[in-house]
C-alpha cells in the first residue's frame, strides 16, 4: 500500500523483494524514484544498464544516475523475437540442444536452468547462428586486439559456469556435426584469474568426474558420445605468462621464446589443434589498456595480470586463430587509470543480467545494511557508524598502524562485532535446529595484516567482550587467511617440480607427541588452499569453519553458500569494490520453489561495514570532478643534504614497571562514558535498486545479551588485557602481575571513577556493565596511563625494524596546488601552508638567527603514536627544528586546548624522554607556538 504523500503507483516500502521466477524472463521489477525517495513497481523488465556517481555529487547520499547499455537492449529485444520466432537460422544441433535446454523434464528439478543462464547462451547463438537481416544494425566494438570477443554478464551466483557448458557443448557438437563450418570448434581454452577458479571449472571437461554435463544433464542421450570429442584446456592465467630469460642455463642458451615455442608450450598436447574458442572466466581481470590513459590508482598486480592474460592471448592468436573470445563476469569494468568514466564498461558486453536482477528473482541473497540505530550518528551524513565502520575518524587512526596483536581494538569495532555475532549465533541455532550439517559463516575483510592479528587473537583469546560470543570463538573453527599468503599458496602450486622437493615443517595438531611432518611446499599450499576452498562443505576440510578474518579481498571463485554475515574493516573507494566483497556472501544456501508463488523464498546476508550506495559502479570517489592539475613538486632536494633532519622511527614506546605496583587515589581522573557512542539496537535493511526500503527490515538487539556481563568478569578481563601489554617490561612472575592488576583494576571500577553520562542511566546495572563492557578498550587505557604514571622506571623504544631511522631526504616526491612558498633552510624545496598562522611560523623560521634546519612534517611520515578515549592513534606534529644549539625540537602551532591536544603532547613527551634516555640521537625537545608572534621565545626556551 502506498503511503500518505505518494503517489498510487508508489510507494515508501516493499512488501516484497522477490518478485520475478528464476525460470521465466523477469516480467516486474522495483525502481527507485529520486525525486519522491520512494519506490515503483513497474511492470516491465529492469533495462540493462548500471549506476554511477552522480556529477561532483558529494556524501554517501547520492542516488545515483543509471546509464543504459543500448547495444544489450538492441540485442535483448532482437533475440527475445528471435526466440518467440522459433530460432529461426540455427543448425540442426543447436536446436536440439535448445530444445533440450528450454525443457524441464530433461533434468532434474533442482538443476533447471534459470533464465538468466537461458538467456546468455542465446545471446551467443543469435550472434553466430541468427540471420543476416536479424543482426542488421548491431555492431559489438572488440577491444583494440585482433580476435573477436563476447561479454556475458551475469551476477555473482547466477551460474556462469553453467553457462560455459552449454557453450562448450553448443560449440563442439556443431564442429562435430559440421567439421567444415568455421563459426565452430571443439578446441576449448578456459582461463581463471587463480587455482580456486581453475579447480572449479574442471566442471567443464566431459570426461571429467562431476562434470555438469551430466550433473545438469545438458546434452542430450543422442549426443553424449559426440560431446567426448570436445577438448578443454583449463590455465590458471599465470600459465600464459612468458619465460623469465634469467630462469636457467637453457633459456638464456635458446634465447627468447619464439611465439611458436610459446604456443606449444602453452597449449601442450593439444597445441597441434588450430582453431581454438577462448573462455575467461572473472573476465574483468583481462583487459587491454587503451593507448594514452594512465595508471593512477591502478595496483601493479592488476596491470601485470591483465597484460600477461590477454598478451598471451594475443600471442597464441598470433600462431594458432582464436574464433570467439568470450568474456563472463559479474564485474566487466576495467579500472579507470584515475579518470574512472563509461569508457570503463567493456564495451563488447552483450548480454545483462545483474545484481538487482538476481535479487528480484530470488537467485543470490538479499544484501541487507545498517540504516539506524540507537547510537551517535555520523558527523554530516547522519548515517549509522556501523554503515561504514573503517570511515570513522577513530577506527582509520587506529586500524591502520603496525599494532601488536594484544593490542585493544577500538569501541566501535567490538560494538559492531558485538551486534553481528548475536546475530549470528541466533542463525546458528536456528540452522542447528534445521538439521544443518554446517555452521554459518561470517567473514571479515580487514584492511592489513596486524588488524587481521589484533582480531584473532581477541576471539582466540576470548577477550571482552568478544569472549561471550563462545561459539564465534571456537578454537579450530576460526580461519585467519591473508589474501597475498593466498595467492603465494597458489603460485607455490604451479611451482616447478624442484621447487616441489624444499623442505618445511608443520606440526602434526592431532598428536603433540607425533614428530613433525615433513611437507613440500606445495603440499603446504594445496593443504591451506583446500581449507579456503571447501568453506561449508560437508565432509571437506573447511566444512566447520564459522568465522573467516581476511587481510585484503577473498580469492574469487570461492563458491561457499554459508556466509549470512560480512563486516568489512577497509577503505571502499569504489561501488565496484563494495560489490565483489559482499559478492562473497550471495550464494544461496538451497533452491527449493515455493510451490505457492513459484518463486525462491528470500535469504539474507547482513552486511556492517561495506557502504552498499548503489551497484554496479565503475568507479567512486573518481568519478567527481577532478580537482585542477597540481602545479607544484614538492621534493627532498639533494644538494640540500646539509639541511637533512633524521629521527629514530619509533612504533611504540615501552614502560619498565617496577616490582610492586600501586594507584595514588588523589591523581585518579574520572572516566567518563557516553552510553550515546554505545549501540544496542541496529536495524538492517535489504538493499534495492541500491536503496534500503524499510518494510522488511530487521533487528538485532543486545539488551538480554548484557546479562552475560558481571562486574568481576569485567575487571578481570580488563586486568588480562593490562596484562598483556605491560608483560614485556616486567620482570617478576606473571601471576604476581595479573594479581596486582586485578587489584587495581578493582579499586578503579570500585572507586566510582567510572562516570556514566547521562547520570539517569548510571542507576540502572545493568545498562552500567554494557556500557562499560562495550568500551572496555577505554578502561584499559584509562587505567593503564595511571599505572604507567605512577610505577614507570624505565623507557625502552621499540623501532621500525624495516626503517629504524627516516630523515628528510627519505621523502618521496608529490605534487600539490595547495599555497606554497620556496623555502632556504629546509632540505624540502617548498613549504605547504594549510592555514595563514601555518605561514607566518614559517616565515620565522627561515629567518630566526637560532634555527640551523628546519622542515614542515608534510609526507616526512614523522609519527608519534598516542592514545585517547581508548583508541590509538597517529600524531603528526607540525614542524621540525634543528637549533644550532644541537637540539632538535618538535614544534606544534597549536591555538586551542582541549583534552585530546593534552593527550597528543603527553605522547610527544613520553616520546622525547624515551629518546632523549636512549643517548643515540642527539638531544630533542618539544615546544608549542600558541601565538603567531611567540616563536623566538619558543624556540629560545626549547634550545636550553
């Protein structure tokens, strides 16, 4: 029903998602109307076409502006009257495999194919085997290489590899049939973008176990002999890459590899064939770059896959003929260079069927984001926190630094982690009760290696308050996986065979007794490859794995239909991006018809992190304007090495404790907690059209899951985690020191230090623990500066190992448009100003009698780590002064005094006795301009 205000065609809410058959063409579909914020059920199919950022739109609000793909509606209006005409032109062969297709009875009723499959191989057929005067008019652009090539697009869960059969058979059996007609063949080169692809797609050998042409039963009885003549060829794309000439004595000997040689070596036994059909499969990964665009933004690892995958390509059409290329993928968008823009879309797609798509006919999961909840908004976009968690100013300071695994994460990840895994454990047991063999999933996508570990080791460690997720904590349930350890695993598995012979050793976890097993390196890899790969499968290695941490994107292809829960601790910079993580967590997890309305009933996969605004995009923040070119380099210059100012690149400053630890009550600071930054309900949305609608959403509470926090748990937890951050500075027994920690951590929760705001909520207990459970990282923190105060004997830094000391003239050169100003004692050529006060402080320092150097801290990466409402952060001061004194000093402009400033100069000095104490770095000071005028006194005091 419509609400007051809409129109009678619109509407505020959707009573239902799935509206479409999987089996039929979509006949329905939901649009979102801008200009009302409402949405309308239309009774047409979804145009193809995508959404991109709105023109200089700024904020996660923009709708979006859709743009249509005419050359795939040209063709899906010609080959739907193609279709109701009866196929007209088609061979023998083909029709009787379409025929077999388009009918139910051929296959079991849970292996129908789904129109979206149907579809995609028509379009194939029609472009081959349709008449002349049917394809008037439709011209598909190739990509600037010499072989033809056709795009698929289908969502992540539709059946791609479904669709590669048919057209394996398609093509085969016609070549079969007809040996002279050259529009086929039955030479077939499959490539995947990794050895989790490739092992999925050895589906599409005939002869092979488990192959879908039997499974689906796709080729009718007649023909099965017929369909063994078929040859498929299946690379990892790391297979076309060319000999490395320094790879050995013969290479260098023979010399570069002819493209004949490479050829053959390629295509091995079956390299004698001539004419080939080429399948890519994630086909995104393959593509050209265009003569003149750039490669701003663009990772060195996608330019070198792309080009080695279609050069190689390009190299056996060279020596062999490629008829047909075609390209299948959800994503068919090649990166932008910096300029993402329509150009981006491979231009050859022919055929649509996206996420939007698949979700109203019920074939992938609804994606449902946070659209409210009780706690703070986000400053400006009023959104929930939640919705894009690394986005907030805390959790990006935090998140990414090299932090110690013991190190606390920040409130709201623990808040997030919190809300998901309640739910998720009331998944659980509804799919216990349900008979399920397998757990649910949820994966993390973090956005480094040491957040990866911080996250592992507080579920491993069962600390608070992810210690009452018992289950999530599980040992031998959880996989923490690194997306470059991955794809080194896979690149071990293509290895050469004396590679195969290098010895490693891994524990053997079954019997501590049992002496270590000798493992190949290869069979290192193929053991932590097959536990990725079979997340969910009964019987398999990775059939009870429940909570996946991933450092960096999952390797595509990976097919586990359990994920019902994602959170996503990175950077998005791209709605493409957004896509293939929750992609991750689309297939569906059973395909049973609701006898009632013929369609799939709904699934869902709750999503925190991933800022879902609308989808498809090519691109995101590049999309706006961009800003007018830089006009000056900024650069360390080296004829100015005189003028170079060097520091000791300190991670972490840490404290020697001495024996017997005490608090002094009359230093004690209150603490106080805004139960506002506390969330406890959050409300979930599906996502359509690339809007939340409200109608269906969901909630998950955490009010009766407080129960489970108890004051002594509260402080012994915060007492473990003292523990592990001050068990390197001491030297007495462990148990001595968590003693003496839950001691003081008692007497401070016990003190009344502990301030709840408001005041009328401090009443109530229970509502006391959550909040305190909940920003347990700020109790930590809290009582840790006091011990640290109070018991400290001793500094000790810990130094970057891999820079233990940077200078100026480390600095790499960048540009700007920013105002500058040349500079004469700085070894950097310019000096950036971003505010007026910036200016004149320095304009002193070129000047004053006292300064010998000096250089503004601008992408130097002169850091101080400190910490404050129970998150780490990063301190980057303004400037740095080398003094003909010999002192260095640290000079902060600093015009306003608030408690976060205190905490950053209590860093910085911490950081100068540390130096200072350590006696290799000369003598440093700190200093703070707080008026324009002052700097002389400034840094006449600092040079004493």
């Amino acid at each position: 029903m419509a609400e007051a205000g809409a129109s009678a065609a619109e509407t505020k809410t959707i009573p239902e998602l799935i509206i479409c058959s999987p089996y039929t063409a979509p006949g329905e579909h939901w649009r979102y109307v801008r200009e009302s914020q409402s949405f309308r059920r239309e009774p047409t199919r979804r145009p193809a076409g995508y959404v991109k950022a709105t023109p200089n739109a700024q904020g996660v609000n923009d709708p979006g502006v859709f743009v249509p793909l005419p050359l795939v509606n040209q063709i899906r209006e010609r080959v739907a009257a193609w279709r109701d005409a009866g196929y007209a032109g088609v061979t023998g062969t083909t029709r009787r495999l379409l025929e077999h297709w388009l009918d139910p009875e051929q296959r079991p009723s849970n292996r129908r194919l789904f129109f979206c499959q149907l579809e995609a191989i028509e379009t194939l057929i029609w472009l081959a085997e349709a008449p002349a005067a049917a394809r008037q008019g439709v011209n598909v652009p190739g990509d600037g290489g010499a072989f033809l090539r056709y795009c698929s697009k289908m969502a992540t869960g539709t059946g791609k590899t479904a669709v590669m059969a048919m057209l394996i058979a398609w093509q085969a059996l016609n070549k079969v049939a007809a040996p002279q007609d050259k529009r086929f063949s039955k030479n077939f080169l499959a490539v995947a973008p990794g050895l989790t692809v490739k092992s999925r797609l050895q589906v599409l050998v005939p002869a092979g176990a488990g192959n879908f042409y039997a499974e689906f039963e796709l080729v009718p009885a007649g023909l099965r002999d017929q369909l063994r003549q078929a040859r498929v060829l299946i690379h990892n794309w790391h297979a076309l890459a060319p000999l490395d000439p320094a790879a050995g004595p013969r290479v260098r000997k023979l010399g570069p590899e002819s493209d004949e040689a490479y050829a053959t070596r390629v295509l091995g036994p079956l390299a004698a064939a001539r004419r080939w059909v080429v399948i890519n499969d994630e086909a995104h990964h393959a593509w050209r770059k265009p003569a003149g665009t750039g490669t701003r933004g663009i990772g060195k690892d996608e330019i070198e896959e792309a080009t080695v995958w279609v050069g190689g390509l390009d190299r056996i059409h060279q020596r062999r003929q490629i008829t047909a290329c075609y390209d299948l993928t959800a994503t068919p968008f090649a990166p932008g260079g910096g300029a993402a823009g329509e150009e981006s879309l491979y231009g050859w797609v022919v055929s649509d069927f996206g996420l939007n798509d698949a979700i109203e006919s019920g074939l992938v999961k609804t994606p449902r984001v946070v659209v409210r909840d009780d706690g703070k908004a986000m400053p400006r976009e009023f959104r929930s926190r939640l919705y894009h968690v690394y986005n907030d100013p805390e959790v990006k300071d935090d998140l990414n630094r090299k932090a110690l695994p013991e190190e606390p994460l920040p409130p709201l990840v623990l808040n997030a982690y919190l809300l998901l895994g309640r739910d998720w454990e009331e998944t659980r047991k509804r799919w216990k009760k349900a008979g399920a063999r397998t757990p649910p999933v949820l994966i993390t996508v973090a956005n480094r290696t040491e957040t990866a570990a911080r996250i592992e080791r507080a579920f491993a460690r069962k600390r608070m308050p992810l210690g009452e997720l018992t289950e999530l904590c599980a040992p031998g349930r959880m996989l923490h996986i690194d997306s470059r350890v991955l794809a080194q695993a896979e690149a071990q598995s293509e290895a050469a065979e004396e590679d195969k012979q290098t010895d490693l050793f891994v524990p053997v976890p079954d019997d501590d007794a049992a002496p270590a097993k000798r493992l190949t390196r290869q069979e290192q890899a193929e053991r932590l490859r097959r536990q990725v790969d079979t997340i969910g499968h009964p019987g398999e290695p990775g059939e009870q794995i429940q909570n996946v941490i991933s450092v960096g994107m999952l390797s595509e292809g990976w097919d586990a239909r359990t994920v019902t829960h994602i959170l996503g601790l990175r950077a998005f910079t791209s709605q493409l991006l957004c896509e293939q993580v929750v992609g991750r967590g689309l297939r569906r997890t059973e395909y049973d018809v609701d006898p009632a309305s013929g369609r799939f009933r709904a699934e869902y996969v709750n999503i925190f992190g991933v800022p879902f605004s609308f989808l498809p995009h090519e691109g995101g923040e590049d999309l706006v304007a961009p800003p007018a070119a830089p006009q000056t380099r900024i650069e360390a210059l080296a004829e100015r090495a005189q003028l170079a100012i060097a520091w000791p690149n300190v991670v972490r400053v840490n404290h020697e404790l001495g024996p017997h630890l005490r608090l002094d009550a009359a230093k004690l600071r209150p603490l106080f907690l805004d139960s506002a930054e506390t969330t406890t309900v959050a409300e979930l949305a599906p996502v359509v059209e690339g809007k939340p609608h409200l109608a269906q959403w969901s909630r998950i509470e955490l009010e009766d899951f407080a129960q489970r926090f108890r004051m002594q748990k509260l402080i012994f937890e915060a007492a473990a985690s003292l523990h592990d951050q001050f068990q390197s500075g001491w030297h007495g027994g462990r148990e001595l020191l968590l003693a003496q920690l839950v001691a003081l951590v008692e007497e401070f929760m016990r003190s009344g230090a502990v301030v709840i705001e408001p005041e009328l909520l401090a009443t109530d207990e229970l509502t006391r623990r959550l909040v305190m459970a909940l920003h347990i990282p700020k109790v930590v923190q809290h009582v840790r500066d006091a011990v640290i105060c109070d018991n400290t004997e001793r500094l000790a830094l810990e130094f970057d190992p891999e820079r233990p000391l940077r200078s100026t003239g480390d600095m790499p050169a960048w540009h700007t448009s920013r105002p500058c100003h040349p500079t004469e004692r700085s070894q950097i050529n310019f000096c950036v100003f971003d505010s007026g006060w910036e200016a004149t402080e320095a304009f002193a320092l070129e000047r004053d009698p006292q300064v010998a150097a000096w250089a503004k801290n601008d992408h130097l990466g002169f850091e101080v780590i400190y910490s404050f409402a129970g998150v780490t952060r990063k301190y980057r001061p303004d400037f740095l002064v080398r003094l003909r004194s010999g002192a260095t000093a640290v000079l902060e402009v600093k015009g306003r005094e608030d408690a976060e400033a205190r905490a950053k100069r209590a860093a910085l000095a911490e950081w100068v006795r540390g130096v200072n104490a350590d006696g290799r770095f000369g003598r440093w000071t700190e200093a703070v301009s707080r008026h324009p005028k002052d700097l002389a006194a400034v840094l006449a005091a600092a040079a004493h």
